[in-house]
C-alpha cells in the first residue's frame, strides 16, 4: 500500500509541472536608445517586466 501511494505522489507532481501550474516565468525586458536630432544629442531608455499576459514598462 505504501508505494501505491509514493507512485500516485509523484504521478501528481509530474502532471502539476506538466501544466504550467507551478507559473510562468517572470521576463525582464532593458531597452536603450541614443541618438542626435536637429537640436541636440538624446538618451532614452527603459526597464520593464513581462509575466503571462501583463506586462509593466517604464521609460526615461
């Protein structure tokens, strides 16, 4: 009886990981620009973070 059980624990554990349901990773995302117009030299950048469908940007 005992090693029914350890089999059905880890069958559980192989099908909780196989369906995303321990989470999507979290994605961070840099971006950097640098460029020169009419009146003078510029920087831009940002930072942000990516998980499943939403996402946090912030620029400067």
């Amino acid at each position: 009886m005992r090693i029914r059980h350890v089999i059905l624990l880890v069958a559980t554990g192989i099908a909780l990981a196989a369906c995303g349901a321990d989470g999507e990773p979290v994605q961070p995302t840099f971006n950097a620009a640098v460029g020169v117009g009419s009146s003078g030299s510029y920087v831009a950048g940002g930072v942000g973070v990516n998980r499943g469908p939403v996402g946090l940007f912030v620029g400067f």
